[in-house]
C-alpha cells in the first residue's frame, strides 16, 4: 500500500509588511527541516502565495482540503496556525477534517500535535485568542475612522470619480469633474438611469479605471454625497460588499470643494427615487441557461428577455446584457430564441453522454480521472499568479524607494489587477477540473443522462437546470447565432 502524503502548507498574505519576515521560501525550509526530524516522507508543498488567512477560498489549500478528503494525506505541516485560518471557525473545521480522516497536524511555533487531546484544546484555545485579538483591533481601528469622520476628515479609500487624493484630502479632477456635470444635467433632461448610460458610453466617457459605464456606476455618481461637498463614511458594514440604507451612513461636511450645487444634487436625487417605482415587466418564465452563457462579441453576460406584440403573443430571447444596459457603442448585441437556444445546448450534452457510454464503460471515463491536463494548467495559471503578485510588491518598493510616482503606481496595479481578476476566475475554474469529488459527480451525472435516453429532454427545466451547471462551463454566443459549447473535463 502506498504511505500517505506529508503536506507542507505555506501561506503569506497580499500585507506585505504584515508577513516581514514569514516568506514563503522561509517557511518551506523550516518545515522542510521538521519533516527531517520527524523522518515524515513523501513531503509535498502546497503554497497560496498572496492570499489572506481571512477566506478559505485560497487554490492551494482548496487542493489540500480535496486531497484530505481523498484520503491522501497523512500529516499536515505548517509554520504557525494562522497560516491555515484566522478565524475560530475555520481552523475548527479544519482541524475536525482532518479528525474525521485520521490526518495529523504539526504547528512548529505553537509546539502543536492533534493526535492528542492535549493539542487539540490548546490548538481551541489558541485560536480563540488570535481571533479575539484580530477582533480589539478591527474595533479600534473602526473607531478611530468613525472619529475621524465625524470631524469631517477624508477617511481613505478609492476616491471618487471626478477627484483625486492630494495631501490627504479629496481634490478636483478637472476632466472628471467636467464629465461629473454633464452627468447630472443630462440626467435631469432625459430622466432614465440606462438612457443616461447610453448617451455615456456613446460619449466614449470611461470610469476612473477606463472601464465602460454600467448603470450601477451610473447611479453611484449620482446619488454619492461627496459631489455636493460631504465626506461619507461606513456606507458597508464589516467588509460587506452591500450598501448600507443611508440614514446608517456617517455624513458630515468636508473641506474640500464640491462639484454640484446641493439644490442640483437634491432635485437628481428626487428623481432617482421616482425611477425606484418603474419596474420592467417580468414574464415569470424559466429561463434554463442563465449564468451559463457568455456574448463572443463584448465578453458580456447573456440574460433573459421576454418582449409583447400587439396581438397578445409574447417571445422569449437571451439577449446580450452589455447591449442593454449599456448600450450598442459597447456591443451590437446578441439576441437568440430562447427555446432554439435551449433545445441545442440539451441536445448536444444528450449526444456527449451517449458518446461517451457508447464508446466506454464507466470504468474507462473514469480512469481518465487521472489524466493531469487540467492539473498541469493549473499550475501554470498559478505560475502566473504568483508572477503578478511579484510585480506587484516589486512595484511597491519602487515606489517606496521614489523611483516612480504615485499616479504611475495606481496606473500600473489597476493593470495588474484587472489580470489578476481574470487568472483568478479561470484558477476556479480550473479547481473544478482537478476537484476529484467533482470530476466523479460529473461522470455520475453523464452517466445518468446517457442511462435516461431521450427522456433527459423531457424532464423539468430546474432539474435539467441542475444537471447543466455541473456539467457546462460556459456557452458562447455570437450575432451571427454561432453557438460554442464548452464543457468541464472529465
């Protein structure tokens, strides 16, 4: 019988300052060293290079987490404790993981062992103080900010479109602030949040990171207090990417220079709130392939779209989204039937099952399981991550160091994030293809396609919805009614 795997696990987080010290190749020779003097074998590294303790959601210990549950893993090693979790919670399920597969776990600073009882109550207890401690400092630190803000002081944070950070204090952009202007005005003429979006993009208008202008950002500009003189402050709570109803945010008068007149922002507001009431008509139909589907021409999402004639018949389409809400200067718009649409993409995973069945037995579809072309990718996109992480702490120190300026920094990683955004959703992606658990849900699944026949066609849409979001990675769709269906490996 094979013997078990002994995973070293390192992690450093985007703070640089925060893990001085801690780098990774640091951290891979002292555990290098413990498995030496603990004669452990067939030590293999799992690092997330750039990743915080504050998620779980991080390539290298999802990997981990995938090889435990396959029972693969005999002993897991790390530095310190937080390096796996930063939170109570988080390590306690980790550490019940490994219970529940009969895995070790080593912490070299803590002196750490889980096998006995003895290290799992100091491992609790020493947890709940790391969060506790992380817990004093958020509220000092939130404190602290709401003090500052309440005197009206810059709190921080990206600036808002149409200014600049200068000393510490919000500044006027002159290009941005004039675009700031013309927003407003032309709002108050046309009265619609996506005719507005429209005449912005038709403009050729871009937002502070050169991105087309969505509706959302729209509404954002117009209904921001700073660009009537006001600093605001705790509009989201704890992180949450969620607003917050405004009469929960901290407002006050700050001493920098608005762009719009309070009666200008005041009328604008009064309208936003009148459009609240106009909803679009919802033809309460299914539609199967939401999520799943993307435009060849803008990138965009495909969503769904019901429209009535006069003689009382309505049609159902998927429909470009970019198209809609931000209008045909950002992409010409695909629109397909949606029941053409959906007879296609069902037809083609009924011929993919029976293909596969037909030409192999389970075991055979299975034993590609063990293929690495998914996992090999992976590693590649993780190389890259890791180089994008390197530019940008290299980037950092030049501009610690005076040799670039502030605004070529910005400039620079707004880039490098907008490549890191995209590595990192195809790295998810791509974790999918590797997962072991989903690779065999997927085989099960196309097996009970191929085992349904023809009747797979005919079962409900939520079901065959089910089976679609396990199976598809992505539908591509162009103007022309091309249609590319892309499926997870198997």
């Amino acid at each position: 019988m094979t013997s078990k795997v002994t995973a070293l696990y390192s992690r450093v987080s985007t703070d640089i300052q925060r893990d001085k010290g801690l780098s990774v190749p640091r951290q891979k020779e002292w555990l290098e060293q413990e498995v030496a003097r603990k004669n452990l074998t067939r030590a293999e590294h799992f690092v997330d290079n750039g990743y915080s303790a504050a998620s779980i959601n991080r390539p290298a210990f999802s990997q981990l987490l995938a090889r435990i549950a396959d029972g693969s893993v005999g002993t897991v090693v790390v530095y310190k404790f937080d390096r796996v979790a930063r939170n109570v919670r988080d390590l306690l399920d980790f550490v019940d993981l490994l219970s529940k597969h009969d895995v070790s776990f080593i912490s070299l600073s803590e002196n750490l062992d889980t096998t006995s009882p003895t290290g799992r109550l100091m491992l609790t207890i020493l947890g709940s103080l790391a969060e506790w401690e992380r817990s004093i400092t958020v509220e000092r630190v939130k404190d602290a900010m709401y003090h500052k803000a309440d005197r009206g002081d810059f709190c921080g944070g990206q600036p808002p479109y149409g200014y600049d950070v200068k000393d510490k204090g919000l500044v006027i952009n002159g290009a941005e602030a004039k675009v700031v202007r013309a927003m407003y005005t032309k709002f108050e003429e046309i009265r619609t949040l996506r005719g507005l979006t429209h005449w912005m993009n038709k403009k050729a208008y871009t937002t502070k990171r050169g991105q087309t202008w969505a509706a959302t950002t729209v509404r954002r500009v117009l209904t921001s207090p700073p660009y009537m003189g006001y600093y605001t402050y705790g509009k989201r709570a704890g992180g949450s990417k969620v607003y917050l109803p405004k009469d929960k945010w901290t407002v006050r008068k700050g001493d920098f220079t608005p762009i719009i007149t309070e009666e200008q922002y005041e009328r604008v507001q009064a309208l936003v709130k009148q459009r609240r009431y106009i909803k679009q008509h919802r033809s309460g139909e299914f539609y199967l392939l939401s999520g799943l589907m993307r435009c060849t021409e803008c990138g965009g999402s495909l969503c769904g779209q019901c429209t009535s004639k006069q003689n009382g018949k309505s049609f159902s389409y998927y429909r470009c989204h970019n198209h809609i809400s931000k209008g045909p200067n950002v992409c010409l718009g695909v629109s397909i039937n949606k029941q053409n649409l959906e007879k296609v993409v069902l037809e083609k995973i009924q011929q993919y099952a029976n293909l596969h069945f037909d030409e192999h037995d389970a075991e055979k579809v299975l034993e590609r399981l063990k293929q690495d072309k998914p996992a090999e990718e992976l590693k590649g996109v993780e190389r890259n991550l890791n180089k994008m992480l390197g530019k940008q702490k290299k980037l950092l120190e030049l501009f610690e160091d005076g040799a670039i300026s502030k605004d070529l920094l910005v400039e620079r990683m707004d880039n490098i994030a907008k490549d890191l955004e995209k590595l990192q959703t195809l790295r998810e992606r791509l974790i999918l293809d590797v997962n072991p658990k989903a690779r065999d849900k997927r085989v099960t699944l196309l097996r009970r396609v191929k085992d349904l026949k023809g009747a797979f066609l005919k079962l409900t849409p939520r079901t065959q919805r089910e089976i679609l979001t396990e199976l598809v990675k992505v539908i591509h769709v162009s103007t022309k009614d091309d249609i590319d269906i892309e499926l997870y490996e198997l």
